[in-house]
C-alpha cells in the first residue's frame, strides 16, 4: 500500500458525501448478475440525456454482453485511469478526469468494487462518495451479497464467500435504489443463452445458478428493500404526525408478565411474525399483584422472556408506570402496532390475572383503532 496518498475512511467520505452540496446517489440493485443492473442504469442515464442533462460514463464493467456494449452508444465515456502494478495494468475510473469535468450525472458501475494497489481510495463506493461530494450525480450497481447487512445471509444460500463488501450506512443513505429483477428461470436462459458469460454457464449453473438459490436470493432482496420503503414510511407519518394507522404492514405486539407460560405466547408470536414478515414487540407488563412470585423470581422470568424475545429478533419493552393503559396506548400509537397478542392462562393465579387483562384491555380496545385484539390459551 503507498504513503502518497491519504485515503478516505468510510466515515469521512460519509461526512464529507453529507454536505450540502452533495450530489444525489442512484443505486440499480439486483440478487445476482445478469439481472440487468447496467442495462439499467444505461437506460436511466440515455432518459437524462434526452432531457437535456449532462452525463458520462466513469465505469462500465467490460462483462463484454452485446447488449450491454450496443446500449453504452451515444453516451460520452470519461478514459479510464491505467495503473501499472507488479507487471500487470489495471484500469479505474479516472476520479480527478471526471471531477474536473464536472458533468451532472456520472455512471459507475459495480460500487462494491476493490479498486487496483496505489490508487488513491481503497474502495470504488469511497470514490463515488468522492465525487458525490463535488456535487455529481452517480448511478450505480449492486448486487445483494456485497452488503454489508445481507451479506451472511447469502452466503449461507450460496456458501459464495464474497470478500467486497459495502457497508450498508452507503446504501441506506442512496438518494434511490431501484430493484432490477427477472425471474430465476429468465436468469437461467440467459446464462445459457450466453447472455452473462458467454459459454462458460456449466460451472455457474452448478454453483450458483441454481432456481432454489436464486428464489432464496430473490426473496432476500425483495424483502430488504419492502423493509426500507417500510421504514421510510413511518419515518414520514412521524414527521408528519400522522398518527391514523395506514395498514400498510403488520406490526404485532405481544403482552407478557410474570407467567411462566408467556414464553410459548413470545414463540407463537414470532412465527406470526415470520409468517407475516411483520415487526415483532414483546412488551412486559410489570405490576406488583398478591399472586406474583417473589421479587427474585420475577426477575429471573423477566430476565428470561427478555433473552427469548431477543433471540428471535423481537424488540423487547417493560412498562411498569402507575397509569399503564394510558402508556400502552401510547406505545401502541407511537409504533403504529396492528396486532395485538395476549395469552389466556388456565393456572390459578393466572385466571385471576385474566380479570385484570381483559379489564385492561377493554379499555384498549375502547382507546385504539384498527387494532386487532387476539386472546390466545397459553
């Protein structure tokens, strides 16, 4: 690694891309190659042109697709930087070329690129953060595996270990991400069309291009991105106050207390969960009662469906104030909840509970909207 440059650590470039004047970043994202991503991003960039902006091509990956080489026509192409290094040329986009230049839009494809020994940024997504900085639009392309996020992920489908990584705060603050996708079998003729390289599809077929493996890719890419339009959603209705509840995905909360029994209500609730790809919240309800254990045994089921809740991926709340429906009722508003789960006991103690649950949650259901309310034996 050389000492003439000073390289820009991830959360520098993030600092530096934040800036006012930052250009806005456009990532094509896709669950495996050949989708189409630079096809793509190569029909965004040739729509900008039409309408008067200036753009230019930084990087384009030489997959050498016909397609692909016959849809880069017309577009005006920024030469390449060549990097001699130990007898071998390596060539990049040339950063410095392109800001100089100063166009609107610039293309670089593959962001999760490592760039060549010497060049100024270690990776090509610090470069695009670069030039983000000067107030240039980048269009870029993505493959799932290389975020950082949804990275172990498929490696567990593909057992593909995939060392250029992106970590994910330079996707999550992308300006526009744009799922490119085709179906597995589509994918599969490509690939034996020659369409992704060339004739060399054998390897790759049993490797890889797999229609199981490729479903299991495709849905972790759909999900993440419904995920982030879910997020920015709600990150809007707070903005906005908007606190009517549009049902545009289940959010299911569960009440739990110091019943032994509330653990397999958290399990049954977690499959709901994953049944409906919802947001799962565990919240416990911490009341002092004649029937309860002792303080050191509530502790320890407290501590207990706090681990359980954890372990499958719940988020785990106590509320223990004085007025506890008015709380409630403000935790149910504030995280948009449309499910509600609570268990029915058949122990003593826990039929006197009951009482006290349905009094409770009368005067929930009383205060709420568009919740629903499922009372389950435990």
């Amino acid at each position: 690694m050389s000492n003439k440059f000073t390289r820009t650590s991830p959360e520098m470039a993030l600092r530096i891309a934040s800036k006012e004047k930052r250009g806005k970043l456009k990532i094509f994202l896709g669950y495996a190659p050949g989708v189409g991503k630079t096809y793509s991003m190569l029909n965004e960039a040739k729509r900008r042109i039409k309408y008067g902006q200036n753009v230019v091509i930084g990087y384009i990956e030489p997959h050498y697709r016909k397609d692909t080489e016959k849809n880069k026509q017309g577009i005006k192409e920024i030469p390449l930087k060549e990097i001699a290094y130990k007898g071998k040329i390596f060539y990049e986009p040339d950063i410095e070329k392109i800001i100089e230049y100063m166009p609107e839009t610039v293309l670089i494809d593959e962001l999760a690129h490592s760039n060549a020994p010497t060049s100024k940024n270690y990776k090509r997504y610090e470069d695009v953060l670069e030039i983000l900085s000067k107030g240039i639009n980048v269009l870029t392309t993505l493959n799932i595996q290389h975020i950082e996020t949804l990275n172990f992920l498929a490696y567990n489908i593909t057992r593909v270990d995939v060392s250029e990584i992106v970590p994910y705060e330079v996707v999550d603050n992308a300006d526009e991400v744009i799922v490119v996708d085709v179906s597995p079998e589509e994918l599969i003729k490509r690939l034996q069309e020659g369409k992704i390289f060339n004739n060399n599809y054998k390897n790759a077929t049993e490797n890889y291009f797999q229609k199981n493996t490729l479903n299991a890719l495709r849905s972790i890419c759909l999900k993440a991105t419904a995920d982030e339009v879910e997020d920015d959603l709600f990150s809007y209705m707070q903005q906005k106050n908007i606190t009517l509840n549009w049902h545009v995905a289940e959010r299911i909360m569960i009440f739990v207390d110091s019943e032994v029994s509330s653990q397999k209500l958290i399990i049954r609730g977690e499959r709901m969960a994953k049944k409906f790809n919802s947001d799962l919240f565990v919240v416990y309800l911490k009341r002092e009662s004649f029937f309860d254990f002792t303080n050191s045994q509530n502790t320890s089921i407290e501590e207990r469906l706090k681990e359980v809740s954890e372990s499958l991926g719940a988020k785990y709340f106590v509320i223990q104030e004085k007025e506890y429906i008015k709380t409630l009722y403000n935790f149910m508003k504030a995280n948009y909840i449309t499910f509600v789960l609570i268990g029915n006991s058949e122990s003593i103690k826990g039929k006197f509970k009951n009482f006290i649950k349905m009094s409770m949650i009368t005067k929930l259901i009383k205060k709420t909207d568009g919740v629903e309310f499922h009372i389950v034996p435990i």
